[in-house]
C-alpha cells in the first residue's frame, strides 16, 4: 500500500477526482489478484485501463460492479464511501458495466433484453408492451441500430450486434460511469467506429467511460487517460496525449518487446499441396458460388472479410462440422469426405475454433483434462486412462505455449483468457496436426500473449504445417500470412500477396468495392 | 401424467367409434372398468368379455383406466357413452364422489346406471339427489372375514399391524375399517397402520421396519393379496414363522402360500363374475324389470388352507 | 503470477475427484448425522437386523441410481426405469418359469432375459433422444409408458410366482449379515467409480455434459457415448429387476411405479448436477443411503405415512439448495 501511485491525482483543480481507488486489494485464497492498485476517475472523460491477461483489471471491474467485496483499500464515488454489496446496488448509484461475455437472454425479443431490469408496467401492473418496445426502439436508435427490429429475438443477431444491444440496454439507466470491458473484441472496424462516434456522444453528456481493450490504436484513438495495470497492480496513469504507444507497453510488460509483431514477416517457401478448395459450399451458405482455393504445407492462408461474410463456415465445411452441399475438399488429390470432426481430425486437421468458451473449452474441466481431449488415445492404454502420461503431456504443451497456471490439474475456467486460448492451441498441437484451422485465434487475447501466439504459428508454418487462419483483426493477418483471401457474401472477392498488403486493401475488397470495378489490378 | 390421458380419452373414443358402426338392435352395455394394471380388473374384464360372448343377446363396450386414480378418463367415458346412446352403463367408480354428476347426467338421459364394486357415496347421492343402487361386495364385512379368522387363532389381546392400500381409496378404506372392526371385536392389540399403495416391494420394506420397530407383533392384516406376499417375504427373511399373515383378493399366486400355512387366510369377492353379474342386472331393468334398489350384495368367501 | 507452471509433481488425477471427494464428505457428515438422530430417537435403529433391512431396501435404488448417474451426467434423465425394471422383471418371470428347464438353467435364462431386456429398452431411449437431439425426458417419458404397457400386456396383468428355490435363496442370501444382494449393488457402484474416474470413456462423459460441443470438434463420436449412458441405465433396471424377483421371489407388473424418482432423487441428493457434467457415484451410494436411511427411521420413530412423505420431499429440496451452495463456494 506504501508503493508509490505516480500521477494518480488530476492536475487541474477545477476537475476533482470523480471516482477514486486507493490502496485496493483483493485475495482469492492465496492469489493476489489486486495488491494495491490506485487510480481515479474525472468526470466525463474516456479513461483506458490496459495490462496483460491476469493484471487485475477483471477483478478491478467486478469489484466496481459490485460482484465482489474488497478486501481492503478505499474506493470513493462523488466524495462517498463506494461499496456496493451486489451489481444491482451498484446499478442504482450508476456504475454499469458491458461485460465481455454477453449476458443476453437469446431466446427472448430485443426489447425484453433492453428492459429486463425493470419492465415497464401499465396502471393494472401488466406489462407494457408497447413502452417496452419504444424505450428499445429509442435505446437501439442512440447507438445507431436503426434498422433492427425491436421484438427480432435475440438469437437473430450477429455476435457485433448483440454487443451495441449490450450497450445499448446499459445506457437506457442513468449511467454515471459506463465500463466498456473489451467493447470491440467482437467487431468489425466499421462497428468498432460507429461503437467510439457513440463513446463521443455518451462523453459528451458527461458521462466517465472506463475502457478496456487490447487493442492500443483504440485507446489512443478515444481516451483522454490510460492507467497501466501489471500484476494486481497499477504502474501509473498518463495523459495520453503525453505518452506513446510504446511508452504504454513498455509499462504493461515491464520490459521492451524483444521484436515487433510487424516485423519483415514471413519469408517462407510454400511445399506441397495441402488442402484444395473446389467449389466448395455448405449448407450455412447461401450463395450457388462455391470456394476454391489451395493451402500448401507451411504457409499461412488469412481469410478477412466482415462478420457474417462466410469466413468461419468454410473452416466448419473443411473441418466436416457443417454438412457440405456441394463441391469437394481435396487433401494430395483425394478428395476427402468427412462425416464429421472425427474423420478431419484423423486426416491431420486440427480447428482452433472461434469461441473457447462454447466449443473450443470444457471450463469446469482440469487443464490437463482440456489438452488431451482430442487426444485421448495418446493419454491411454486400452481404454483406461494414464494420469501421469496425461500430466507430463500436458506440462510440455504448457511449457511449449509459455501458459501461466497453477497446478496442471487446475479447472481451466482459473486461467486468463490468453491462457484459456493457449490450452486450446495446445490441445491440437498435442496431435502434431499437418493442417491447423484458426478462427480468430488471439481474440480477447493481451498484447504479450498475442505476440508469444504469433510466434508460435510461425514456427508451425516453418515446421510445414499448413495453417488458414480467420480473423477480424488486419494488423494481425497481415503480420501472420502469406496471402489473404478477403470474402464477402460467402464468396472469395479477391486475394492479396504480401506486397499487396494494406488495411485499406483489404477493406475495399471486403466492402465489395474493387469487384464493382471490375476486380482488382494484376 | 397429462399424456397418459389424453391417451386413454382418445382410446376411449376410438373405442365407441367402433363400438357404433356396427351396433344393431341388440341393447348395448357400456361398461366402465377401473385399472386394467391391476390384476383383479384385469380378470374382472375378461369375465365380461367371456359373459357377453356367452349371453350372446347385448353388446358389450368396455374401457379401462390408466390408473387407480384416473377418475377423469372415467368422467369423459361416461360423457361418450351419453353421446353413444347406450342402453345401460355399468361403473366401478375410481372416485365416490365425482362420478356422481355425470351419472346423474347419464340417468336423465334415460340410460340404466348400474354401480359396481365401489359404492358411490351417499352424502354425494343426496346432495345431486339421485338414487341408485350398489351392486357389489362388502369390502368392510369381507376384511373383517379375514381379521376374524387371524383374531379366532392369536385370541384377546393379540398384537397385530395393518398394511393398507392406497389412502383415500374407498375400497382400502372399507378394509381398514373391516379389519378394526375384527381388532375391536377380538380385542386384538393394534401396533401400528400404514400404507404400501397396494405394492409387493413396498409392503416388504415397511413391514420389515414395522417388525424392527415391533418385534412383537403376533399377526398381519394385509389390504391386498400383492401386498400380503411381500409381507410373507420379509418374514422369510426374518427367520419368522410365528406370525400369522391374512390377505384379501385370492390371486393364484397366494394359493401356494395358503397351502403351506405361510399365509392364514385370503377373501374371494369372485371378482371375476362381478362385472357380469352388474351387467346381467342391468340388463333386467333394461328390459322393463323393476329398478334396483339398495345395496345388492355379491358373494364373499374367506379362503384357507381347509 | 508470472511463474510458469509452478512445480506440482504428484500425479493427481484431476481436480473433480478432489472437488468431488469434499462434496462427498458433506453428504457423508448428513447421513451420519441423520444415522447420529435415529440411533439416539429409536432403540432399534442401530441394530444388526435393521442394518441388514436397510441394505436390503435400499439395493434396488442404489442399483437404479448407478445407471441414473451415468445418464444425469450427460445432461439426460431417463423416467423410464421403474417401468423397464417392472417389463424385464415379468419377462424374466414368463422366462423362469418356463417349462422344460433345470433351476441353474431357468436362473440363467432370467438373469439374460432382464439384462437384456432393459439394455434394449435403454438403447432405444439414447439412439431417439441423440440421434434426433430430442430432450430424453420426454422420450424416456414414452418409454415408460410403453414399458409398463409392454409389462402388463406380457404378463396378461397377473402376478408371476413361483420361481425355482435357488433364487430365493440368493434373494435372501447373507454375508456377515449384509445381503448379497446388496454387495451385487456395491459391485455395481465400484465398477460404475473407475469407469467414470479412470476410463476414455468416463473422461467424455464429464466432457459431454460440461460442453457437448466441445467434445465433438475434438473428434468423439458424442452420439454413441450419450447412446452407451442410456444403455448403461437400462442395464442397472434390468439388473434391478432381477434383485426384485429374487427377493420377493415374484414377478409383479405394476413394480417400481415411481422408482424413477426415487433413484432420481438418490443422485441428485448425492450431489450430481441435473445439468450434467459435474458429479459422482459415490455421492450417489451416499444419497442412495440417505433415502433408505429416512424411509426406515421415520417408520422407527413411529411417524405417520403423510409426515414420512412430506419429511422425504423437505430432504431432497434442502439437499438440492445446499448443493446450490456447495457449487457456488467450490468455484470461488
């Protein structure tokens, strides 16, 4: 508690600390996940929090929201003593929080989400459902879903618009401070800025937004301040327009980054032929164009395009989840027909898929139990299962990936996101795969563990392994690939090489506009 | 449980169905069974059967419950009967009460209702203020046929338990109330009462537990058969051969019991003749005999070894 | 926090038996006290014979739970045991009693009559509810209707009875006073322990009822795991339809009306998710245990019928609100 807080006060005196933390901590067990973190808050600023996976911001927010009591420490709102006993209690005193994970009811209309908190009743104490569905009209309106339809359920929208709907429903309340906990995780970058034209508008009516994000170019596009967290503690706060991008991470890591992500990038020779496309369509896609392409041993093929663009269905249609309508897969010529993950797995192909949480991970599940589930037969001898071989397995794929755990035994659900995706990785690498599938392999993943994850995938592309890799993040496809096949509409509209690569490239091709002009030069 | 009548409503319904497209001038007989799960109805319906082929001259519609309690299939059955147009309708209520008003529904539309093997109750009667009488066995001097004989063996101050069937069936009911009518009489020592809804595992465990808590009990009143050899069983495992076991219902698989003095003694209510015998009853009246009145009684026997 | 996997030498299974092991020592404690309650309450509760009749009573459930369990493990529930023991029960009854045959022979026809009976009954439940990916409580619900109706078309809805005196004999057959019959039951439970905790196969069925999802993109064919647990569950009714016959030494088919509750009950109590995923089979011998513990002493203790029952439904909600707890503290 005696640390030194550098630059936690604001300078100026006619704007006194709105929100101030002083001293927090918080153990669980013998884990420290705060030991002593101190920063404020001013009114109506954009205040980043950054740190790695396990620096302690998680725990920070849910102690803001009221999920878990501190330990001790001092936390004041507006001049008072803040401690709320539950997140309800800090709803009312106008703490609300946009969780990463979604909380939404799926099977339940827009605008019952948006007013599940308190339905609006008519006089007889009925619901009223058409104050309910104004109110959502209105909500989705601010944060520009104008199109949406209010009484759609919610398991009719895309992943991006489930999180402004998210966002949406927690402006609807009086909010004093909104915490946007890895707000833009999910979306595409045309979402990600119509999300800040909203932090703009919310700002301005003098709301404190805290965000938190991986993503260094988002923080020093939209906050005013950025406070570093390492290890259950806080480094310091900076103004940002006093501080760099490098100067943050420094602060985050403790340490320079040995080599930038971007760096000459991949001067690989692509072997064999691994995979072919040919005409290729599922029965998620409702194009009559199908997919043709090739994968060779050892390069790395990036697939971009906007969420709903037809990129994961066709790692599904290869990997035999989704069932193929039409068009063929070919591995060294055969054309291969799986009937389902069992034959993939079994011809060398391993699938990173895109949600840990429901179907990358078994949480509840130990670590070492997790990185052997798609190797069982490795972990046992005639159907009975071979602890000590599954433990050592397991700590060298951990020790492989740089995972930080406790005890290899330790439920997964105990791991940071970045740890969480590592087990993942492991699981398939455990197989040695010959062609590994990624879909958004670093998302919710910190910066120092995303660098470590890029590396890996390098090594496994030097190593001829052939990898096809989906994400929404440009900077991270153009760091990894090869070459990237942009898709819209479930169709390829183009490929970019190395030379070719750029965000705005890559984005014309994704909006559709270079095939208008009749597709691209070359 | 919902499924399982909507299922029997719909049997029911194809059976009338079916029951109509071939009716021809001979009077029809709708009759309205309890649970075809247990076996007494089960063989009370095929004596019907047996009768109606027999007899030749009527024709016989017959629907069986789900269960014991299924008192709403049986309500809906007696409303199909009265849209059928049967001549006579022949019930074994599986609830006193409530089967009250639609019979009285079926009366009024001229149909003869002959009350079987579970007399409706008479409060219930009065107030839909319908007569009607009872065609069927004493269940009450039945069990006390029983009790008496295990009351004549372990004479005055004899320690005796009651295993009874399902709480709130009439016809458990009456035999609780015979076999005390026996413990009064004889002046029997009663130790303790309890349910085992009719069931062989389920009298074996609670008699076993009623012996560890009673290890002086000297005899057993069983409701039913099925739960008399359960209570036989845990005898046997035991090692007791001093108590003396009654039943009610005579089923086969008592007979070898009986004979080898595991059991004392079991009551026969010739159920299998009682559905024919209500229907050779109302019959009568169909044909412009004089109504029923009161309770006309069928035959009772106590059974034993000699 | 930044040491990379801290040293941890000991082969330590997994986490879930230490969880598990916890858990279990909680159900362990209730029963105890519950045992503690009746010694104290009833004179002849802790007595050699009433031990011996508890175990006798309870070997049925505990069988039917075994099976149960691996079902509720998946995120199933099968309704239809009590019925399938009932229709394996009478058609080993209709096989035993055959003419023509020795007693060994007879025995031997039963015992894979209602073994086999209930496998198929059980195997029809999983290949409809995870071919269609249909909720099994509503196909086990069919089930035991068409099992009961299959048991009483069968024996014609009379009581089958005299089997030959050796089975009898193993009905009632002791061991330093504990049944033999209930040490088939504990048999059961031993083997059901290692497969779940040490076997591909019990690993996958924690794995499906956690994240079903998860488990089929790592290759495992879910179907046919969800179809084995419904199989299993099928076995133990056939089995128990076989420790019913030998103990009453009949073959009723309006048997186990409503065990499938109690051997619901049984694993819930025991601590084992109805959500699946999260769960053991020794928490469902102790829940097993809990049940017939209750069920004797209320009756020692002179209780009514109506309080007996209502005490037992006050038990399996307060067991289910405590395992809420249990739940919530573990995962902190």
């Amino acid at each position: 508690m005696a640390a030194a807080s550098p630059a936690i006060m604001p300078q100026s005196s006619e704007n006194p600390a709105f929100l101030s933390v002083q001293g927090l901590k918080k153990h669980f067990g013998g884990v420290k996940a705060l030991d002593g973190v101190s920063f404020s808050l001013l009114k109506g600023e954009v205040h980043a929090l950054v740190g790695e996976n396990g620096a302690g911001k998680s725990t920070l927010i849910k102690i803001l929201s009221g999920v878990f009591p501190y330990d001790s420490g001092s936390i004041s709102l507006a001049g008072e003593d803040y401690r709320p006993a539950s997140p309800h209690d800090a709803k009312d005193l106008g703490v609300q929080v946009v969780h990463q994970e979604f909380n939404l009811l799926e099977h339940l209309s827009i605008a019952e989400n948006i007013s599940v908190e308190r339905m609006p009743t008519n006089r007889f104490g009925l619901l009223d459902k058409q104050e309910m569905n104004q109110r959502a009209r209105s909500a989705l309106d601010a944060v520009g879903l104008t199109d949406v339809d209010v009484k759609a359920p919610v398991s009719s929208l895309g992943i991006a618009h489930r999180q402004l709907v998210e966002i949406s429903r927690a402006l609807q309340r009086k909010s004093r401070i909104l915490i946007l906990d890895e707000p833009t995780a999910t979306l595409t970058e045309r979402e990600t800025r119509r999300l800040f034209e909203i932090v703009e508008t919310i700002k301005a009516d003098g709301v404190t937004i805290v965000f938190v994000s991986h993503h260094l170019e988002e923080v020093f596009a939209i906050c005013d301040r950025v406070t570093v967290f390492r290890n259950g503690v806080s480094i310091g706060t900076d103004r940002i327009s006093e501080t760099t991008p490098d100067g943050v991470v420094q602060k985050m890591v403790g340490r320079q980054l040995a080599a930038s992500t971007n760096d000459a990038g991949p001067s690989r020779k692509p072997g064999e032929l691994a995979l072919r496309l040919d005409e290729l369509c599922t029965q998620a896609n409702p194009s009559d164009k199908g997919i043709s392409f090739d994968l060779r041993y050892g390069e790395i093929v990036g697939i971009a395009g906007l969420v709903g663009s037809g990129r994961t269905e066709i790692l599904r249609g290869i990997f035999g989840v989704d069932p193929i309508r039409s068009g063929r897969v070919l591995q060294g010529g055969n054309e291969m027909r799986f009937s389902g993950p069992r034959d993939a797995i079994a011809a060398g192909i391993g699938f990173v898929t895109e949600d840990r949480k429901d179907e990358g991970l078994i949480l509840e599940m130990p670590i070492a139990a997790n990185m052997s589930l798609a190797n069982m037969r490795a972990v046992s001898r005639s159907g009975l299962l071979q602890f000590s071989e599954e433990n050592r397995r397991s700590r060298d794929g951990g020790a492989r990936l740089k995972l930080k755990y406790g005890k290899i035994s330790d439920a997964v659900s105990s791991l940071s996101g970045g740890n969480q995706q590592k087990v993942v990785l492991a699981k398939w690498l455990g197989r040695n795969p010959k062609v590994l599938l990624l879909d958004e392999p670093t998302r919710g993943v910190d910066v120092g563990a995303k660098a470590e994850i890029y590396a890996i995938l390098k090594e496994l592309a030097r190593d001829r392994v052939a990898l096809l890799v989906v994400s929404s993040e440009m900077p991270e496809l153009m760091t990894l690939a090869d070459r990237i096949l942009v898709l819209a509409e479930h169709e390829i509209q183009g490929e970019l090489t190395r030379p070719e690569f750029s965000e705005e490239n890559i984005l014309k091709l994704a909006y559709g506009q270079a095939r208008q002009a009749g597709g691209q030069k070359q | 449980m919902k499924l399982l009548k909507i299922a029997a409503a719909a049997a029911t319904g194809l059976a009338l169905l079916a029951g109509t497209a071939q009716a021809d001038d001979k009077p029809v007989v709708g009759l309205i069974m309890k649970s075809l799960a247990n076996e007494f109805f089960q063989n009370m319906m095929a004596g019907a059967q047996a009768h109606e082929e027999k007899r030749g001259d009527y024709k016989l519609l017959a629907v069986g419950m789900q269960n014991e309690t299924d008192f709403e299939s049986q309500i809906n059955a007696v409303e199909n009967f009265i849209t059928q147009g049967v001549d006579a309708i022949v019930v074994a209520p599986a609830d006193s009460r409530a089967m009250v008003r639609p019979l009285k529904k079926a009366m009024a539309a001229g149909i003869v209702v002959v009350n079987f093997d579970v007399a409706l109750d008479a409060d219930a009667k009065k107030q839909q203020n319908i007569e009607l009488a009872f065609v069927g066995p004493d269940n009450r001097g039945g069990a006390k046929l029983a009790g008496d004989a295990l009351g004549k063996k372990l004479g005055a101050g004899g320690k005796v338990v009651i295993i009874e069937g399902n709480p709130g069936a009439d016809n458990a009911n009456e035999r609780r109330l015979g076999f005390e009518d026996s413990v009064a009489e004889f002046e029997l020592e009663l130790l303790d009462s309890r349910t085992a809804h009719w069931e062989t595992e389920e009298a074996n465990t609670v008699f076993s537990n009623m012996l560890t808590a009673h290890p002086d009990i000297q005899g057993v009143m069983a409701a039913n058969d099925s739960m008399a050899i359960g209570v036989v069983k845990a005898l046997e495992s035991a090692g007791r051969d001093d108590i003396v076991v009654v039943g009610f219902d005579n089923i086969p698989a008592v007979g070898p019991m009986i004979a080898d003095g595991r059991m004392l003694a079991t009551v026969d209510q010739f159920g299998t003749d009682m559905a024919a015998n209500s229907i050779d009853l109302a019959l009568e009246v169909v044909k412009g005999g004089p109504q029923l009145e009161g309770w006309v009684k069928t035959p009772i026997e106590l059974v034993t070894a000699n | 926090m930044t040491t990379q996997a801290l040293s941890e030498t000991m082969p330590n299974p997994s986490r879930f038996s230490v969880r598990s092991a916890l858990q279990n020592a909680g159900i362990g404690l209730a029963l105890l006290a519950l045992i503690l309650f009746f010694s104290v309450f009833t004179e002849h509760f802790l007595t050699p014979n009433n031990i011996t009749n508890i175990l006798t009573q309870i070997t049925i459930n505990l069988v039917l739970a075994v099976g149960m369990t691996f079902v509720i493990l998946i995120g199933g529930i099968d309704l239809s045991v009590g019925s399938v023991m009932a229709f394996a029960a009478v058609v080993a009854g209709k096989a035993i009693t055959l003419p023509g045959f020795g007693p060994a022979e007879a025995i031997a026809l039963a015992v894979v009559a209602a073994t086999l009976t209930g496998v198929a009954c059980g195997m029809i439940n999983g290949v409809i509810s995870a071919y269609w990916a249909l909720p099994s409580f509503i196909i086990t619900l069919g089930m035991l209707n068409i099992a009961r109706g299959a048991a009483l078309q069968v024996s014609d809805a009379q009581t089958i009875y005299s089997f030959p005196y050796a089975f009898e004999e193993f009905g009632s057959a002791m061991i330093y006073g504990v049944p033999v019959v209930f040490l088939v039951a504990l048999f059961l439970v031993l083997v059901a322990w290692f497969v779940l905790n040490f076997t591909v196969f019990g690993r996958l069925l924690y794995g499906i009822g956690n994240n079903e999802e998860a488990v089929r993109l790592a290759g495992h064919s879910v179907y046919w795991y969800k179809v084995a647990a419904f199989t299993i569950c099928g076995f133990t009714a056939g089995i128990a339809a076989i420790v019913y016959m030998a103990r009453l030494n009949i073959s009723s088919p309006i048997a186990g009306i409503g065990f499938e509750l109690n051997a619901i009950a049984a694993v819930i109590i025991g601590g084992t998710s109805l959500s699946g995923g999260r769960g053991s089979v020794i928490g469902t011998l102790l829940g097993a245990f809990i049940i017939g513990v209750l069920a004797n002493g209320l009756i020692l203790i002179g209780l009514s019928d109506f309080m007996r029952q209502m005490i037992t439904g006050v038990v399996i909600i307060v067991a289910v609100v405590l395992d809420y707890y249990r739940a919530k503290y573990a995962s902190k």
